[in-house]
C-alpha cells in the first residue's frame, strides 16, 4: 500500500483552502489538472461531504469527501475507481501559518489494477515532489484569482 506524505505552503487562509478542496462547482475541472469534464459528476452534496466521481480517462475514482471546518481537515475515501481499491485516499490537513497555511498532505493507494500497481510502485519514488508540485501550482492559480 503506497503511501506519501508532503506538505505545501500557500498565502491562503484555512477557510479560502477549504473551500478551494471542496467546492464541486462547474469550474472544478478547469482548477485541478486530473480532473476532466467528461471524468466529473457530482453524486449528492451535504454540508459536510459529498460524493464525487473524478479523474481522467487514465485514472478515475468515487470518492466520499468528508470536511471539518473547525479541525480544518480533508478526507477523500475511494469508495470505487479503475486504478485504486478500498483504503485508498487523500487526508489534508490545514494548519495556519504567519502568512497563510500549510497544507499537510498524505495520499494512500492500494493497487486494484494492473496499472493501479504501476502506477502505485511509483508513487513513493515520485509522489511527494511531482505530487506537491501539482498541488503548488493548484494553490499559487487559486491565490492569484
């Protein structure tokens, strides 16, 4: 089961972070770069979750988002996918900062497929610096908006 860990700093508060990881608005394909229209479906939304299929025709998954604003943390959980199988899933956790926040995250994969086990192989080699790249470049378009 890979797992890794980063954490990215951005000049956004905790609330402006956690509206960017959970607004599942029509515009979210256009913010984060592994997320296609076509790879997008909103299943039901609550005040505190929401059911979400997202991805790309590479990679997709369902997943059963989970916030707290007070704790200020993420939980994504892959309820189905074409790579990944059960326990896999991001965790963020937000932590505020003399001038922002920093953005704790840990993505867990347990292969499923043939590619999820290539894929999954890479990510302790790989998954932390192209991942919170990704994840920089996210943040830094979201401040700048």
């Amino acid at each position: 089961m890979p797992t890794t860990r980063f954490t990215v700093h951005t000049s956004m508060s905790q609330a402006d972070v956690l509206g960017l990881l959970t607004d599942f608005g029509p515009d979210r394909a256009k913010h984060w770069p592994n997320v296609d229209e076509a790879h997008f479906t909103v299943h039901e939304l609550g005040t505190d979750w929401a059911d979400v299929t997202e991805g790309t025709a590479m990679g997709w998954e369902r997943e059963r988002y989970t916030w707290d604003s007070v704790a200020a943390t993420v939980s994504i959980d892959t309820v189905d996918s074409n790579l990944w199988g059960p326990g896999s899933g991001w965790r963020y956790q937000l932590t505020p900062t003399d001038g922002g926040t920093d953005v704790h995250v840990t993505l867990t994969r347990t292969p499923k497929s043939w590619r999820g086990k290539l894929v999954g192989a890479l990510i302790p080699i790989v998954g932390a610096r192209v991942l919170g790249r990704q994840f920089q470049s996210v943040l830094r378009n979201a401040e700048s908006r």
